[in-house]
C-alpha cells in the first residue's frame, strides 16, 4: 500500500466534553423533537420567491442490516411497484399546489431496488418540475453490478453507495460479508461504478465494534487510491430502534471517537476538501451530501419523508397501507407537524452552520433578519470559548469554524440525527404488520 500524504489534525474535544455535549442535546431533543396531535392532509402551499428541494424516500431493501437507523421493510416486488406508483401520484399532488424544486435528492432504503420504477419516477419528477438541475440516490454494493444500473446513466448526478467498512472483520460483524460481498470484492465493483456519474459518493462507518484504529486508517487508505469524487464518513448512531440489536455488539463504547476522527481528517483532508463534518469531496463544488445543509427548506414525499417547511418540520406517514390510501383519497403523506420558535430555527440553522463549516453572520442578517452575535449570545460565546469557531480577521461576516468545531458539529448532528430517529421509532411503534 502507498504510504499517504497526512495533515496535522490537533487537540479535538475531551470524551467528558463529548459526553456533556450529548447531554444538552439530549435536553434539545427531548424538547423539540416531537409532534403537535393533529392529523394534515397536504403540507402548505409554496412561498413565492423561496427555494425548494424534493425528498423522495424508498422504504425498501433486500436485506436489513441491524445498526441502521432508517426507514424501511423488507422487499417485496408488488409492495414496491405499487409504492412507486404511489409516490409519482404524490408528485402531482404536491405540483397541483405550486411547488417547483431546483433539486432531487432520492434516499432509502435502496432507491434504486427496482431500476426501471426508479427511472419512471426520475423522469416524471423531471417533467413536473422543470427546475430540478441535479439528482441524487442511494444504493448498496451489490445493486451496482445488476445490469440494470447503468441505465441510470444520465439522469443521477450523484450515486451514493454505501460500503461501511473495506475491513472482512466488520463486513461480518454487520452481517454484510455475505450479503455485499468482501472488501476486496466490494472495492473492485466500486472501480466499475465510479466512472458512470458525474459524482459517486461513498458512505463510510465508524465506532463499530473491534474497528481498531489500524483498520480504520486501511479504510481510508484504500478510498484515497480509490479515489471517488466524494466521500462520506458516519460516526456509528445508536438509538433508541438500534439499541437493543446493537449496542455491546456491533457498537464500540465510543471512548475512540475523537481518535478516529483524527486519522479520518488527517488522511482525506491531505486529498480532499471538507464539506461537512463528515463529508469530503475532490473539489469544492461536488454536488450535495446532506440535502439539509444547502437547502432551507424541503418537502418531502413517501412514506416516512421528513419536510422542512417555513418553521415547521411535517412527517409523512410510515405506514405502508396507510400511504396507499392517502393517496387514493387525494392526500398527500404529510400527515404530522411541529412548530418552532424562531430561537430554535436559529439554533438549527448555528447547527448546521458548524456542521458544514460555513458559519456567515451576512446569512443570519439577511435570511433571518437578526444579529447572529446577539441572537445567539451564549452559544456563540460558550463556541469561542472552547475553540470551536473565532473570528476571521480578514471577513468580519466570516466566522471560521476550526478542527475543534468540526467535530463538535459532528457530534451535535450525531446526537440530532438520533434524535429525529427517537421520532421515526414513535410513529413506527404502532405499526402492525399489515402496514409494511
Ligand atoms: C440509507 S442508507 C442507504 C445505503 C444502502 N442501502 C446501503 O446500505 O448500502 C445510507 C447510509 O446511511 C448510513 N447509516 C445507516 N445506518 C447508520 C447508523 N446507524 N449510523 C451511521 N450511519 C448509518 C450508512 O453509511 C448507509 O450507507
Ligand atoms: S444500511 Fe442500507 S441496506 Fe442496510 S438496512 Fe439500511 S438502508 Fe437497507
């Protein structure tokens, strides 16, 4: 193996700082992230002037690993198909109320479980709403080598597969050995893959069990001859759906963290640019990774599709058979709601500010109309205080968030996708099996 370039990647966070900071968000979560009792049939028609992007979520897969957090049921073709059929209904529905979106962003689930559904729906999003510039999907390493992905060709901009570990260890520690295949044989199919859209991605874990430091800095030694266009590194989430199937298995205790996030900065940040907190792209611009970064505001469609509307987050249904009939009485899947006060929108949006290291006071002024020092006082300062962010001496609009705040924003959206899974796992509770 080719001995990797490094760069120096300092001091990150004590673990009693990580462990306090998952303790405040804990408060946050528990807080903010649940529903208002009210039953919707439609999320609110568009605001003139404001930007969209659509979800589409596809709650299927071949095979279910256990640490995964998403929403989604086993395969069954007809389940899927009529889903499909569903959800390009729910597209007219949404256009009927004015929506138009500059984006796509397709997640799973497997999205592209069945190929040619897949394609309808690319195609008839595309024809609703012509602004949509770029695409995005998810997929698992054994859907790359059907002969119906290259067909995908030409209208997914970005393909994100995801690969978890190159390590034989972990692939069967997860249970994804057998299924996907070794890392060797992965690595080789992704070759294939990578030439076939303008922007591949690859999601990496880490924080499982046994996943020692030597196997972690392979992993990224292999990405980095690789060579993909973007990259995306997960710190392992645990909740409360995961916990009993993961947690002493297939979950390190995470004392390791801040470790592993050094040999993760150190080794694609000597190659790569960082986009997020967790994700690295070849060049600046490499299309979008987590779709709630770039976007404002989202509407989502499917079963169990989140939106981002105004100041108020909407859930979609995550019953199957309910979606079905929602859709045959002309609703959409919005069905749940929560509201938010403006210093919680302005907390999110400090949030996601660290998490992609693009922290502008000239977007709190003019997007939100406040003053982000004054706004946010105490967040601001208790962030300049432990080194997370300072001032940038040349651009006084410019906040610059430093290693530190890179992976603090890492382990606030560790604990806040966790948090949103804490909602998944309360509207999936009541699910009988005559709803999958
Ligand atoms: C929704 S999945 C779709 C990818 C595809 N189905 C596969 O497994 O290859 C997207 C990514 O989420 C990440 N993921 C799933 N569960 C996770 C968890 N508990 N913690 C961190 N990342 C997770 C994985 O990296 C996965 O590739
Ligand atoms: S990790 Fe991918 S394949 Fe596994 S259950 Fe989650 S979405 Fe499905």
């Amino acid at each position: 193996m080719t001995v990797k370039t490094q760069q120096h990647v300092g001091e990150l966070l004590p673990n009693w700082m990580i462990n306090l900071t998952d303790r405040i968000m804990g408060y946050y979560i528990k807080r903010y992230l649940n529903c208002d009792p009210v039953i919707l049939d439609r999320p609110p028609a568009p605001e003139p002037g404001h930007q969209y992007l659509l979800y589409a979520h596809i709650p299927f897969c071949k095979t279910l690993c256990s640490y995964c957090t998403f929403h989604r049921f086993l395969y069954k073709e007809h389940k899927a198909r009529e889903y499909f059929v569903n959800l390009r209904k729910e597209m007219d529905y949404v256009k009927a109320l004015g929506y138009d979106f500059s984006s796509m962003y397709i997640g799973g689930g497997t999205t592209t479980i069945i190929e040619d559904e897949l394609i309808k729906t690319i195609e008839h999003a595309r024809t609703l709403f012509p602004g949509i510039k770029e695409v995005s999907c998810e997929t698992d390493p054994a859907q790359i080598v059907t002969p119906a992905f290259k067909n995908l060709k030409g209208l997914v901009d970005r393909m994100s597969i995801g690969v978890q570990s190159f390590d034989d260890n972990i692939l069967k520690l997860t249970e994804r050995y057998d299924k996907f295949g070794s890392g060797a044989q992965i690595y080789e199919r992704l070759g294939q893959a990578l030439e076939l859209f303008p922007t591949t991605n690859i999601d990496m874990i880490f924080g499982f069990r046994g996943q020692s430091l030597e196997m972690l800095q392979r992993d990224m030694d292999l990405l980095v001859d690789l060579n993909p266009r973007q990259i995306t590194t997960y710190p392992l989430m645990v909740t409360s759906q995961t916990n009993k199937s993961v947690k002493g298995t297939i979950a390190a205790d995470g004392s390791e963290l801040a470790d592993q996030y050094r040999i993760i900065m150190n080794t694609l940040g000597a190659h790569y640019r960082q986009l997020t907190s967790w994700t690295f792209g070849r060049t600046h611009d490499e299309g979008f990774d987590e779709y709630v970064v770039d976007h404002d505001e989202y509407l989502g469609v499917g079963s169990g599709a989140f939106s981002f509307l105004g100041t108020n987050l909407y859930v979609n249904t995550f019953s199957l058979s309910r979606y079905g009939k929602r859709i045959e009485n002309g609703q959409t899947g919005v069905e749940r709601q929560r509201n938010f006060d403006k210093h919680a929108i302005l907390q999110y949006r400090l949030l996601l500010g660290l998490f992609s290291a693009r922290l502008s006071r000239k977007y709190f002024r003019e997007v939100h109309g406040v003053n982000l020092d004054r706004a946010l006082f105490k967040e601001m300062l208790a962030l300049k205080a432990i080194g997370a962010i300072r001032n940038d001496p040349t651009n006084p609009d410019n906040v610059i968030v430093t290693d530190k705040g890179k992976f603090l924003g890492l382990v606030m959206m560790k604990a806040f996708y966790s948090g949103m899974d804490n909602v998944r796992a309360e509207l999936r509770r009541p699910l009988k099996e005559s709803d999958m």
